[in-house]
C-alpha cells in the first residue's frame, strides 16, 4: 500500500481520539466537570494566543477594519486547521454579534456523553482558542458554544 | 550594504530580542534605555502620523531615513514589532522582516512550549535561523558600507 505520508499532517482520527483522551484525562484528574470545563478553555486560550500568529503568518493577514472581515478570517482559520467549513449566520442588527455553524465537528466524532457529564461542554476548548487569537488582536470577544 | 542591527518588542512595548551585525559608534547608554528610548520614539511616531495622516486608511509608518542608515519597522496585527537599522542603500528590508516573521519567529518561538509569547527569547535555535536569515538577505552583505 502506497501512501505519501505527508510529515505536517496527522490523520483526523488521530486527533479525534487524542482530543478525547485528553478530556477523559482531565476528567479523571479533576473529577468536577465545571473544573474540567474551564481548564479546557484555558488550554483552548493558550493556544489561540500562539495559533493566531501561526494564521497571520500562513496567511498573510492584514487588520480587519470590521467584524464582518472578521468573521470572514475566523471561517478560514477554521477552514486551515479544522478542515471543516462553518457557516455565518445570525447576524445580529447592531452586526456586533454572530454566529458560526459548524456541520460536522471533528472533535466529537465517536463521541458520546454520559448522564453524569450532562453539564460538560465538550468542545470548550474551541471558544477558549477563538478568544485568546481574538485577544491578541485587540479584540475582546464572548463565544459560546450551543 | 548592510544590517547593522535589529530589535524586537512584544505588544507591551518590552524588548524581547536585540541582535547587533556591525555598530561602529559605541552605545551611548545601556541597552534597556536606548530599547525604550526607541520603543518611545516609535511610539509617538506611529501616533503623530497616524493622526496628522490626511487620508483615512493606511497602514501605518513603515521606515524612516536619515544620511547614514535607514530604520525599518515591521508590525504584525498582533502588535509584535520588528525593527532593524541598515544602511540607507539596503533593498528589501521590510521582505525580510516580513520573512523573519514567517519563517523564523513563529517557527522558533511561537511553536516552541518552552518559550513564553511575551517574553525576552532564550532560544538558542531562533538565534540561529535569525542570523541565518539575515545573512541570506538581499539587504545584507559582507562589505560594510
């Protein structure tokens, strides 16, 4: 079986079941999901600090001079490491809030909460990464997941 | 054609890395007050022509020259900033700041879990490739001008 392995890319399931490990770990250490939760969008700031100059570089960005290029940046950003494509929606009347609609999120393929965990964002770690690249823009920025 | 030497400030305006080629003058005062010194003037700059500027949208100042060397600045939106002196014939200055961005620094610091985005850099690798790619550019060459 002939594969040309390319060295910078890693399998998505891979990344998928690492990121899963990495929630059960912390669930293991920290047992309280709130506490699991905010450390994962902590973790999720942190690297959005050092992703966003990653995507400046890779793309060659300029200041966005209002939200809707931001907006338009953040769906690529997603589109270059996700590989997934979210859609805008939701603009809100004064434009100062939107939505992102993500399809298919490749963090929680094969994933399934149980009751215990009800409370338990999963993905917390995405508006973690939105925020702490937004921050390093100069722009303070809320997101949440739904 | 020349560089005779490069800073670089994180957001907060602190000096995170200094590299000298070749300075003839002595430095007239320790390096930390000739960084604020410039991050100062920098500032100040950017402010006065961003204000005085008569048209509306720009990118901000990008170098400034005098008869014996020309300063570069180089911004990224993250307010990291980078600015070299080389002398006033050295072409393509601000490409290869551009690249040290690119290539270097978010190669060397932003990828590396040891070295903290906002602090003086330690690595000794980025010290390397920095020189490296310094030297490989059009605006360096053996011969001081």
């Amino acid at each position: 079986m002939n594969r040309s392995v390319d060295p910078k890319k890693v399998n998505s399931e891979l990344f998928t079941l690492t990121y899963g490990a990495l929630v059960v770990q912390l669930l293991n250490d920290l047992e309280s999901v709130e506490d699991v939760n905010k450390h994962l969008d902590r973790m999720g700031y942190n690297i959005g600090v050092r992703l966003v100059e990653d995507f400046i570089a890779r793309s060659s960005a300029d200041k966005c001079y209002d939200l809707r290029e931001t907006a338009d940046k953040l769906q690529a950003a997603f589109r270059m490491y996700l590989g997934i494509s979210p859609s805008i929606a939701n603009w809100a009347p004064a434009g100062d809030e939107f939505s992102l609609m993500i399809d298919t999120n490749p963090l929680t393929e094969f994933v399934e909460l149980p009751d215990t965990c009800s409370n338990m964002r999963y993905s917390a770690i995405l508006p973690g990464m939105v925020r702490g690249a937004c921050e390093m823009v100069h722009l303070e920025v809320s997101f949440s997941v739904k | 054609m020349t560089v005779y030497n490069l800073y670089i400030y994180n957001r907060a305006g602190t000096l995170i890395y200094y590299q000298e080629w070749s300075r003839k003058k002595p430095m007239t005062m320790s390096l930390e007050e000739e960084s604020r010194l410039l991050y100062g003037m920098l500032f100040s700059l950017k402010s006065f022509s961003n204000r005085i500027s008569p048209l509306d949208v720009q990118e901000g100042v990008q170098c400034y020259t005098t008869n014996k060397y020309k300063m570069t600045l180089f911004e990224t939106p993250t307010s990291l900033k980078f600015v070299c002196n080389t002398d006033v014939n050295a072409p393509g200055v601000n490409e290869m700041l551009q690249k040290l961005y690119t290539q270097v620094y978010v190669e060397y610091v932003i990828r590396n879990p040891e070295c903290k985005p906002a602090e003086p850099i330690t690595s000794e690798l980025f010290k390397a490739k920095l020189d490296e790619t310094v030297r490989m550019s059009p605006a360096f060459s053996s011969k001081a001008a």
